[in-house]
C-alpha cells in the first residue's frame, strides 16, 4: 500500500478545516469593520483569500487522490473534516462543543477508521 495518496486525502481533510476557519475569520472580521462596504471587505480580507486558495488546493489534490483510492474509502475519510471543524473551533475560535457533540466526533472518527479498513 502506498502511503503518499493517504498523506494527501489527510492533507484535504486539513486543508478543508483551514478553508472553513478562514471563512468564518473572514466573516467575523467583517462584522467588526466598516459596515459601510460589508462584501468589499470581505473581498479584502487575508482570511477570505485563505479559505479561497486552500479551497483550491483541496481541489486539486481531491483530483490525485481520486486516481489512486477507492471511492469508497476516500470519500468518508472526508468526513473527518466534520470532526476536524468543531475541534478546531474550539480551540481557534473559543466555541462551545457540548457533549453531544463531543459523542458525534468520536462516532466519526470510529466510523472512518471501519470504512477505510480493507
């Protein structure tokens, strides 16, 4: 088993989770700002720029990994983003994560670990 496609469907995972905090970065500083020009700020905004160019990244590297693993197994494993986001909500943007919460990421976890297995 080659490794590097599974180093790189993690780094989409990532990447996805920085395109997603920079967005809601990117929000947040608008509403701080001028209301005067509210998307012309967004625009502007370095977070906004971020979320813009991991996204494509996150495109592009979807595209290698789709030639080297099964549908089947790359397709949940993006579903660690959904666990990644609250996690670093959390941590990056002080959020409050309940319990249930906390339950449904190590569901996802757990249920990407089961489906990637051969």
């Amino acid at each position: 088993m080659n490794i590097i496609p599974w180093l790189i469907l993690l780094l989409v995972v990532v990447l996805g989770t920085v395109g997603q905090l920079s967005l809601k970065y990117a929000f947040q500083a608008n509403t701080s700002q001028s209301k005067s020009k509210p998307m012309q700020n967004i625009l502007f905004s370095p977070y906004f720029w971020t979320w813009f160019v991991s996204y494509v990244i996150v495109t592009v590297l979807w595209l290698i990994v789709l030639r080297t693993i099964p549908l089947s197994q790359a397709f949940p494993t993006l579903g660690l983003t959904f666990a990644l986001v609250p996690l670093a909500s959390y941590y990056f943007l002080r959020e409050h994560v309940v319990l249930s919460q906390w339950i449904g990421i190590a569901i996802i976890v757990t249920g990407v670990i089961l489906v990637v297995q051969k």
